[in-house]
C-alpha cells in the first residue's frame, strides 16, 4: 500500500484495503466521484457515491490532521521539549482531539493565573505540593515568599493556580471528563425572561424551559435551541454531575491524607469549574452542533436529490403563469425547446377582476402557441389561479376555441421557492436581458415542469426551500455537500450535449465553468455536436477531460448510437466487437433484444472492462440513454378547502409532500399553508426516518389531526388511511 492514510481510512469506513487504495489513487488523479462510481466499478469493488464521497471526506480529514502534526512537531521541537517518545505518539496519532490533548502543555497560551506564578518563580513550590510528600507546605512554601510575593499564603495560591492549570491539560483527566459528558451529559434550554414575550420569541415557546440527554437530542431541536440562542431568546447549556466529576478527578490525583492532599483537592476543584469544565462543555457544544450539521445537511442533500429527481414532463409546448392578485398572472408561452416565444398579464382576480378578458387571452394563447402543458406556480392566488384555469379549460368548447395541440393541456401546480431569485440573478438577466423579473420567473416556472433538473441547477440549493435550518449550520460544508449531490443528479440523468445550458454543463463530471463556457462557445460557431470525440475539438478540452465528461454527455440521434447512451468511448471497441461476432451492426445490436440475450460477456472482459462494467454495458444497450426518473402525474387539491379556515379535524384531504426533516414531512393540503405529518404520524408502524415512507412531490393523502389558528400551525396524520 502506497498511501499512508489507506489502512486507517479502510478501518474507520469498514471497507476493503485494496478498494481504499484504488479509490484514493483515482481521487489524486482528478477523477470526480461520479466517473470512479459509473466507469472503475473493478478498481474499486462496485464502491457507489456515498462509500467514494466518504473515502475522499476522509482523505481530506487525515490531510488536515497530517499538517496540524507539523505544526505541533515545530512548536514542541522549538520549545527544546521535544522526546523520541512524544515525537513517536505524535506520529501514530491521527485522531483530532488526541493530538490537540498532547499539545495542550506545550501550546503557546495567554497570560494565565498559572503562567503568572511561573513567573514568579512559584512552579518548583507547585511540584512539591503536587507530589504530596511534604508534610508541612507552609514551612517549604517560605523560601518562596520574597520579591513580589509577599507572604506564604500569596505563595501557595500560586502553586495552586498551576496545579489547577496541570490538571486541567492533563491527558487522564480530560479524558475523564469527557466520559461522563459523552454518556450523562444534560442540554438545558431556558427562556431570557426580558424577552420571554416578545413576538420573535414564540417560536422558540417549546424550549423555555427544556432539558434532555444531550446524546438523545435530535438535530432539529438542537439548531432550533442554538437559533434561539443565536438570536437572544434563549440561553443554552451542556452540563454534568459536577461533583462526580471533582470526585474522579480526586480519585485521580490525590493520593493519601494530609495538609498537601488539601491543597490539590482545592487546586482541582478550581481547574475544574474555572477552567477543565468549560473547555469540554465548548468541545462537547461543537461536537453536538457538528453532528446537528451532518444529520441537517444529509436531510437537505436528500431532499435535494429527491427534488432535481423529479420526473419531468419532457420536451412539450407548455404555459407558465406565475400567479398574483393585485399584480396579475404574468404568463409566459415556451416552444418544447423552453425558448420563449411569448409573454403577457392577465388579471382574472379581485381587484381588477378581468375574468373574462383574461379567459379569451388564455384561450388565444393556448391555440397561437400549441400549449400542451400548464404549469403553475404554487404562491400567492395559485389556488385561485388553478381554479381559474380549470374554468377556462371547461370553456373552451364552449367558447369555439380548441386547442391547436389537440387535446386538453394538462395543468400541473410547480413549486416556485428559489424563482424570485434566479429571475433577479446574473444569469436570469444573460439568459433575458430585455425582460423584467417577473417574466424571468414565470419562465423558470413553466421550464421546471419541462425538466426541473436543468432549471433548479440554475438556482442556489439553499433558496429552494427542502431544508431543515439550513442557514444555521456550516456553510462551508453545506455548499460542498449540494454540490456534489447536484453533480450526482446531473450525471446520473447524462445531458444532451447539443440542447444543455452552460450551467448545467458546469456540473458535468470533469468539466467545471471555463470548459462549460467553451463547449457552448464552440457549439455556438460550429453548430450542433455530430459525435462526442468531436468535443477534443473544444479549446482547452483535452484527454483527462473528455475521460471524466463523454460517458455523461448524450447525443441523441448521432451517427453512432453508443453517443447517445451512458456506454463510455473507452468501450466502444468492445461493444463493437460484440457487434461483430453476432453478424450485425451496433445499431442493429442495440434494437435487437434476442442477440443481445446471446452475448456471452465473460468473452470481453480485459482491463478496465471487466465483469462489473460489462454487466453495465449490457443494460445499457437494452435501454440506452434511459431517464432514471419517474413520469410525471397530474395532481387536484381538494376543491371544498381553499384557506385554513376551511379546514375540520378528522378531514381527509389530497396532498403534496413539499419538505422532508428527520422529524415529519410537510404537504401542501392547498391552504397557503404547509401541514406537518410528525414522524409518528406517518405510518401504522414505528419509522425513524421519514424517507422510508414518503418522497418529495409524492401525492399523498392526510387526515387533519389538529389545527391552531393563532400559530398557523396544522397537523397532519397518514395512519389508518385507505
């Protein structure tokens, strides 16, 4: 094994040696997560994206850990303290805390208690005391007593202050406080009584007076407690048995009877509440925020997968209209490329009310532009609007309009969280430099019914509202968790080469902006894309690149079908070669499912084609170039409840799962207001996790369990419902 970070990681993940080592050796060179999943299935042993995503967290880690050690190494070394034995633990230490445990004594600090009666010379005094062999240290601390230490009693709270300080960085006793926190710690929530009425304030009511063991405290509760905090309506602590704590730590240093016994029982009833118990309530407060973070960001990179996954309705001439009272519906006509051919408003509600006249405009639109599909933003008057709609549908017969599509466009409600923001962006404006926000917005509307995947990529994952506290946790480690979900759902689809925005090319393996900008560059002067090698064409695209990116680009229609499918250039040759042996072209290969049935695979295995990605081949050329998502479903919200006020417990009512937390899902019941189903509520059976039950834009159905109208909070149940 050439990498020295292979074995710990194997351990730490519970993986192969072998797989760990390959992977890591992908990763140093340039490979992205995606292409070692899709296309080194052999190197790795069939790892997928979340076991190569761990390998390369962890890589990261170690490295950070590996260049903290020099720093500790150098200062230690400096200090002229150095010894070949810390020097060894140093180096077999690759744990954080460890490693920031063994440099604690030598760490450079501020100007301590203990660090000004060192100065005094009172360190030799503190030894003494600290073997607690003396038995009079009153008489050994007077030779101590002189210059700015003007009595013994100055002298011995010295010698106290560093053996305070000396147990506090000691190894054993940090250790020993950390075990009780890890297993008794208690969190306690309290309200700040100046602002315990405050409106800003009642959210957080739950929490006015709670405590619970840290270790059961779940992530949502824990960041709504540091919100809180954060914005100075709660005060948060993490705390323990203190006097257990002072009894071990006694257990641990004090050895017999006597008056220097005392004296260290008072020094480490000092380090500890001074200065042991804060740290580790700090170290045991980020922990516990850290791991808030991983399980809200895994929640929020789950809800974003489940989110860009959502099935599209595909290359169809569609209508978006972003809904509004006073301002108007500003609807917008897209051709099935998504360009946009039209836009205008209509006002069929209060307080300009006209109906009609924005009926006859649909009517004439709908027919003018051969609009097969509606797409209609779920905000303010979309209710409204979609009972409109459906109106003016009805009426089409009637009125001598008929669609010049056909039959009836079929009319979809669309999330439109995170529209206003990409309608206002830099990239909304390139896109349409001489329309307004408004017309940007119902624009990403009708195109996110078309393929959400293209449109959100658009948007910054944050604004699109699939989160749990999102704003409250790492930032850093947010945007690089989205990232790399969004770069997982971009590939796994595959682009058209030909029809893909350069934002959406971004996020193709091995790509990345510069190269995104120059393939459309280069399709814009060339025209379309005829085959994938002509991308080695693309300035600055060269070999590694077209390795990571031409398996995830499509071309649909190209000369070659493999250029159309998943199947990688690399195994073209292969796959012409099965061609070959059973008398046919590739074309014919792929259309005929009885030959491919006669293909014995075992006969092309060889390098990096081997079993695993052959198997691969093989459905790929039974479905090539296959959409993983579902098909779309048309969906009606009850039409007897419009607003919350409408709502009755015991109602069962058609819904849409809009949010997923690791405490419930939220649905849209069509109210304008969001219900929750807790995660108790789910099913007719024990769930810990959500996802297990219910997806994004699943449709579903609830029953209302319990409406409070001052908070404008709704319960939702899912059991017991046929």
């Amino acid at each position: 094994m050439n990498n020295p970070f292979t074995k710990i990681i194997a351990q730490r993940l519970n993986l192969t040696e072998q797989s760990v080592e390959n992977t890591l050796a992908l990763l140093e060179q340039g490979c992205t997560i995606p292409f070692i999943a899709r296309y080194r299935k052999e190197r790795t042993g069939a790892l997928n994206e979340v076991q190569i995503g761990a390998i390369s967290e962890q890589r990261e880690r170690l490295t950070e850990i590996g260049k903290r050690k020099e720093t500790v190494v150098k200062t230690i070394t400096e200090l002229g303290k150095m010894t070949p034995e810390l020097q060894q633990r140093i180096a077999d230490c690759w744990d954080a805390t460890e490693l920031e445990d063994i440099y604690l004594p030598f760490r450079p600090k501020r100007r301590t208690r203990a660090q000004v009666a060192r100065e005094l010379g009172l360190e030799p005094l503190a030894e003494i005391i600290f073997r607690q062999r003396e038995q009079q240290p009153e008489q050994a601390a007077r030779p101590f007593a002189v210059g700015d230490v003007s009595n013994v009693a100055q002298a011995l709270q010295g010698a106290k202050d560093i053996i305070a300080e000396m147990v506090s960085e000691d190894e054993r006793s940090r250790q020993t406080v950390r075990s009780l926190f890890r297993r008794e710690a208690i969190i306690t929530s309290k309200a700040v009584k100046s602002k315990k009425d405050d409106d800003g304030a009642q959210k957080f009511r739950d929490y006015f007076e709670w405590q619970e063991p840290l270790r059961r405290c779940t992530s949502h509760r824990l960041l709504a407690m540091r919100r809180g905090e954060e914005e100075g309506f709660l005060r948060v602590a993490i705390g323990i048995d203190n006097e257990e704590a002072i009894r071990r730590l006694q257990r641990l240093h004090v050895r017999g009877r006597g008056r220097c016994q005392t004296l260290v029982v008072e020094a480490i009833d000092d380090g500890y509440k001074r200065l042991l118990c804060p740290a580790i309530e700090t170290e045991f407060a980020a922990m516990s925020k850290e791991r808030a973070d991983d399980e809200a960001i895994a929640v929020f990179a789950e809800n974003l997968r489940q989110l860009l996954l959502s099935p599209p309705l595909g290359q169809k001439c569609v209508m978006g209209i972003d809904p509004g009272f006073r301002t108007g519906c500003k609807v917008v006509c897209l051709d099935a490329q998504g360009n946009l051919l039209h836009h205008e408003a209509i006002f069929p509600h209060p307080p300009i009310n006209h109906r009609m006249q924005a009926t006859m405009h649909v009517l004439d639109m709908l027919r003018d532009y051969h609009i097969e599909a509606i797409a209609i933003g779920n905000g303010t008057a979309s209710r409204e609007t979609a009972t409109f709609i459906a109106d003016t549908l009805n009426s089409m017969e009637t009125l001598g309009h008929a669609s010049a599509a056909g039959a009836k466009p079929q009319v979809f409600t669309v999330s439109e969280d995170g529209a206003s923001i990409y309608s206002a962006s830099k990239l909304a404006r390139e896109e349409f430099p001489n329309e307004d926000v408004t017309v940007r917005g119902a624009v990403s509307i009708a195109r996110r019914l078309m393929d959400p995947l293209a449109e959100l990529v658009k948007i910054d994952p944050k604004s699109i509202g699939v989160g749990q506290y999102q704003h409250d946790v790492d930032q850093g480690k947010l945007k690089r968790q989205l990232d790399q979900t969004v770069m997982s759902c971009v590939n796994l689809v595959g682009v058209n080469l030909n029809t893909a925005s350069q934002h959406l090319l971004t996020y193709v393996s091995g790509l990345g902006p510069t190269l995104a900008k120059n393939i459309v560059d280069y399709r814009r002067q060339h025209g379309a894309f005829a085959s994938r090698r002509q991308l080695l064409s693309v300035p600055r695209l060269g070999p590694a690149a077209f390795e990571q990116c031409a398996g995830f680009l499509r071309i649909p229609g190209a000369k070659n079908p493999l250029d159309s499918s998943a199947v990688h250039p690399e195994s073209y040759s292969v796959v012409e070669q099965m061609a070959t042996d059973m008398g046919c072209t590739v074309g014919e290969l792929i259309s005929d499912k009885e030959r491919q049935r006669g293909i014995d695979i075992n006969r092309y295995a060889h390098g990096n084609v081997g079993l695993l990605t052959l198997a691969d081949i093989m459905k790929e050329l039974e479905k090539p170039g296959l959409d993983p998502r579902q098909q779309i479903e048309e969906f009606e919200f009850d039409p007897n409840v419009h607003t919350i006020d409408d709502l009755v417990e015991g109602m069962v009512l058609p819904g849409i799962v809009t949010n997923i937390t690791n405490f419930g899902a939220f649905v849209d019941i069509g109210v304008h207001q969001d219900g929750l189903v807790h995660v108790s509520q789910l099913a007719d059976r024990y769930v810990s996790d959500p996802n297990q039950v219910v997806k994004l834009h699943q449709h579903v159905r609830v029953r209302v369990k319990e409406v409070d109208l001052r908070r404008q909070r709704i319960s939702l149940s899912m059991k017991n419902i046929k």
